[in-house]
C-alpha cells in the first residue's frame, strides 16, 4: 500500500485502526486459509501477478498446463475437499475456463474463479491488451468475462477499491462473501480483482467460527414426524432398501451416517450413477449403483424384484436422463409405490441431517435381508483384456493389495466400462471421480493431479490414482503430464487404445478416427519421467500393478492395453449405450433392437 493511502486513512480514523488494516492481498490470503484451501490451481500472467505475489507465502500456487485444466483441477479438488480455487489472468486467462466452469454449474461444485483484472486506475478510453475489443470497434469492454460467466448463470463480480480517500475499502469483506456463497451454495463464482487493489488497505475481517459456517441453522420443521412415518413404513417391511442421489456426495459426515445407520440395521442400500464411488462398495450389504436397464444384475435382482420399500434419499430435484437410465422406463426406483422420498433442500444438506439424526434416535427393526452376494468372476489368467473384462480384473488386483484404488475414468467407454468397478472406503474418503453429468472430455488427468496433490498436502497414504483413459481423451489433455513429472506425483495411467472415438459411432467418418498406430505413447510417458508397459492379457496387467506396487520410487507408469472394438470384447453398458444412442438417432434396427432389450421381463444379460 502506499504512504499517500495510509496517511489518509490515518487522519480519519487514527493510527491505531489505520494500521491493523491488512491489504486486499493478506486479507484473500486469510480468507483461503479459513476455507482450508491446501492449494490453488493456476496460470499466471500480468493482471494476476500481484495476487500470485500475495498469496504464494501462504499457501502453494501451483501451475496448471493451461487454464480449462486448471480449472477443472480446482473442480476435482472442490469434489474432494468442498471447495477449489482457480486462479488467471484478466479475459485471455479467465475465459478459457469457461468449460471448467460449466462443469461446476452443473455438478454443483463450489469452485472459485479469481482473475486479475486491469487497475481502477487504467480503466478509461483505452483499449487495454486482453480486452475483448478489435481496432474496428466503438465500444470498449471490460466486462466480457463477467458477462460471459454470468452467462452460464454464475454469480460474477468485480472488487471495489474505496471511494473516498479517508476510507479503506471493503474488498476484502466482498471477497469472503463470494467465497461463502460458493462453500454454502454448491456453486460456482467468478471474482475479477483490480490489480492496483491488491496491496491497497480494506478493513479488518472477524471470521465467524467455522462450524457455524459448516452446519447450517435449520429453519424448516417437522423432521421427527418425517422420522416416525418412515418409522412406520420400516416395521412393515421385510426387504427395505435406502437409495441415495448424489447430493450428499459433498457431505462426508452425512455420508458415513447413512453408511452407519444402514450397517447398524441390516439394510441393503445403493446409489443413482451420479452417486458412485461415495460408499465402500465392497460391503455385503451395497448394492452398486443402480441405473435401471444398465445395472449390474444383481443389484437389480434386489432393487426390483425383492425390495418391498424404498427410502430415498438426495437425489436430483429435477428429473435427469442420465442416473433414471436414459428416459428408459427401465428404472424401477422411479415408479416404486411404497416409497419415501426426501431430497434435501436445504444449505449444506442440513434438513438431510436432521432427519437422519431423528431417524437413528427411534426403535428401529435390524433386519436380515442381506442381498445375494454378487458374483466375482476373476477373469483367467490368458484372457485377452478389453472393456468387457478391465473393471473384473482390476477388482481382482484391488482385492489383492493393501493400497486403495481411486479411479478416475475419461468421459467415452472408460467412462462406461467403469460401472463395474468396486472401490474400497479409503482416507481420502472418495473412490472413484469423474463427471456424469456434464461430461467434459479431458477431465481425467487434471482430476488426478488434484487427486494426487490432495494426497500429499494432507499426508495421506495407502492410496494410488487410477486413470483409465481412451486414445480421444490422452490425446486432449497430454500436456498435463509435465505436472505429474515436475511434482513428482503417483499415479497409474491405463490407456484403452483402439485409435478410435467408439462411443455412439454410426459411421467411417474421418472425425471418429481420433488417433494413428504409430504413436508412441510409452515413448512420451519416457519423456515426461514416467515408464511404461504394454498388456494384452489378465496375467500382464496383474503383473505390472504388482511391479509398481513393490517399487520404492514410483512416479507415474502408462499401462497401453490394445483393445478390439468388436462387441463381445464391450463391457454391457458400453454396448447397451451404443445401441440407445444408435436408436435415439433414428436407426431402424438399433430402435427395434433397444424395445426389445427394454420390453418389461428382459435381461441386461440379453444384450451380452
């Protein structure tokens, strides 16, 4: 700050409140440290080298390849720890995280984009560089990036220096606010931060405790009846089931009491799709997540032929294709009769909480329904591998190994194939990412970076990154493995190669062809530190995992597995995918070929 802004200050006010008066800067700096931020993913530049300077003593700026996957880094960290931070420079920067941010609006994921913006100061009829304004124009704006944010329906906005020279502005307060909507609103925000502000004086923040940030007061009533009603309902069943949506995917205690609660009574539970990888999916009593025609067959032996009641549980408001099974008609959850449904609409999940909290204070039945347990085939030791057998195998790997697994599949078939797998309850306490809904391609190596940096900033071992990625999706985001070498990061990359974008293909278009055989992906894992095998077959794939495992320096490895695009090489999902997309496209054999598949009494198994 200058003397002229002190001094100013000082005259009004006196040089006792004067001078506890932090910057903008140190105050940001004291914001981030009360939501607990271990990092801040970014990409630096001119308007935001202030901030950067500010905060790079408090807390690591690590650098992004470049700002969408920054961005989407700070979208993972925001599913792991509650909130994620991203930080660019003014348009140039902060518009290409437009996608990242998309991503947040629709997941709900509280992540917070920061920019630098010009100076209050140089703001006037010049053109300033990055300003979204050519030599043709007449009118100059500096506001595109907020408009564009706002666009996505994103609260954006600018600080504010003071407005009159005796007064300290109150940009450090507006700062923390924006931030707190985010935590408490599961949204997105947009914050543009002049750069003559940064080490200007704003007033001294007293920061509320954070468990009152945290559990948010409940305002609305009638938990208890709620709680004796289903009360009620379970004293009359024989084969309850309690069904949970993804809204408590952020909420780790509420999670882990819905586990509890469902192990202290006998009764069976599962997720929507968007749900997974938020339980310990080896429990005998999950079920995996059900998604209609697409689950795996004994979860849908349970859910829809022996359940006699259905307590569910923070799933989507609104209806949404992808977790009720593509619109099918095949989701049996959806049109359950004897069901007792609570969504949760309050902040922070708290009317979720509380009626759970009343819920386990009642004389409950335990009941002895266990589900049959679901058969674990190990795939034979010569088995070619493809995506009808990597989520069997990899489970075979998992249950051989004291270290968890978190996976972290690519939009496309890896996506899809992924279903299968059984992750284990681990201390990162998520295990298994990725984007359902919005389904960005090149998310999978950003998220594990955040994975993988979350890990170290909090000391937590036992567990390993596990990506598993199409040719579409390495080639999209390969620029990020510079990272994973210069931090020296753990992690496992499964590359599914069969040079093609597979997924919903109807055609020998050119556009599908997304890779060539003669690229060499070990030679480029090589030139980034990392080592790589090929596996064609079970015994391979075990056998690498098993050699990186025991290893003392690990580092990251590429496991290339070719993989044949014929059907009995898919995975189901992956097949009964590709023939809803097929028939939603209008293809005649594909249309009669999904009716028969969703007529009621038929089988997945049918399509296998």
């Amino acid at each position: 700050m200058t003397r002229s802004d002190l001094e100013s200050i000082r005259l009004n006010f006196g040089r006792d409140y004067a001078d506890t008066l932090p910057t903008l800067g140190k105050s940001m700096a004291q914001v981030l440290a009360y939501f607990e931020a271990p990092h801040i993913f970014g990409v630096g530049g001119d308007f935001v080298a202030n901030i950067i300077s500010a905060l790079e003593h408090h807390l690591p700026v690590i650098a992004g390849s470049n700002e969408m996957h920054a961005g989407f880094s700070a979208c993972a960290q925001a599913e792991i720890s509650g909130i994620g931070f991203c930080l660019t420079t003014y348009t140039v920067g902060s518009l290409p995280c437009l996608s990242a941010a998309a991503l947040a609006r629709t997941e709900g994921l509280p992540v917070v984009f920061i920019s630098g913006a010009p100076g209050e100061g140089e703001v006037g009829r010049m053109a300033l560089h990055h300003s979204v304004c050519h030599g043709g124009s007449w009118d100059l704006d500096h506001d595109a990036a907020l408009r564009a944010f706002g666009g996505l329906n994103i609260r954006a906005e600018r600080l504010q220096g003071p407005r009159h020279p005796g007064q300290p502005s109150v940009a450090g307060e507006h700062f923390f606010e924006l931030v707190r909507h985010a935590f408490r609103e599961r949204a997105p925000v947009f914050i543009e931060v002049p750069r003559d502000l940064v080490n200007l004086p704003t007033q001294t923040l007293s920061l509320p405790p954070r468990s009152r940030l945290a559990e948010d007061e409940l305002l609305l009533d009638g938990t208890e009846l709620l709680a004796t009603e289903v009360q009620r309902k379970l004293k009359q069943a024989r084969s309850p089931l309690v069904f949970v949506g993804e809204r408590i995917r952020l909420n780790r205690a509420l999670r882990q009491h819905i586990e509890s609660f469902c192990q202290e009574h006998g009764i069976p539970y599962a997720t929507n799709w968007f749900g997974k990888g938020v339980f310990d999916e080896n429990d005998p009593l999950f079920l995996g997540s059900y998604n209609g025609v697409f689950s795996q067959p004994d979860a849908r032996d349970y859910i829809e032929r022996q359940a006699d009641y259905i307590l569910e549980l923070g799933t989507s408001i609104l209806p949404q294709d992808t977790p009720t099974a593509f619109g099918t008609g095949t989701y049996h959850v959806e049109h359950f009769d004897n069901k007792t449904v609570i969504k949760g609409t309050s902040r922070c999940d708290a009317d979720l909480s509380a009626f759970m909290n009343a819920l386990s204070a009642l004389d409950l039945p335990h009941f002895q329904c266990a589900p049959k347990a679901p058969a674990r085939r190990v795939p034979e030791a010569g088995d070619a591998l493809g995506f009808h057998n990597l989520a069997a195998t990899l489970n075979a790997i998992q249950d051989r190994h004291e270290t968890d697994f978190i996976y972290l599949p690519e939009v496309g078939n890896s996506f899809f194939a992924s279903f299968g797998l059984r992750p284990r309850k681990n201390a990162l306490g998520r295990a298994w990412l990725s984007n359902p809904w919005y389904a960005a391609m090149g998310t999978t190596l950003p998220y594990a970076r955040a994975v993988a940096e979350t890990l170290r900033a909090h000391s937590i071992g036992g567990c390993l990154p596990v990506m598993i990625v199409g040719d579409g999706g390495f080639h999209f985001q390969q620029n990020e493995l510079i990272h994973f070498l210069k931090q020296d990061l753990d992690a496992i990359l499964i590359l599914m190669r069969n040079e093609l974008f597979h997924l919903g293909k109807s055609s020998d278009a050119p556009i599908y062809y997304c890779s060539d055989e003669r690229f060499d992906a070990m030679a480029l894992v090589q030139a980034f530190g990392g080592r790589g095998w090929q596996c064609s077959n079970v015994e391979q794939l075990q056998t690498r995992f098993q050699e990186y495992l025991s290893g003392e320096r690990r580092g990251l490895a590429l496991i290339e597995i070719p993989v044949d695009t014929h059907d009995q090489h898919q995975s189901p999902e992956i097949r009964l995918l590709n023939i809803y997309i097929k028939s939603r496209n209008g293809d005649p054999e594909a249309m009669r070929e999904w009716e028969r598949l969703t007529r009621p009494g038929a089988s997945r198994g049918s399509a296998e």
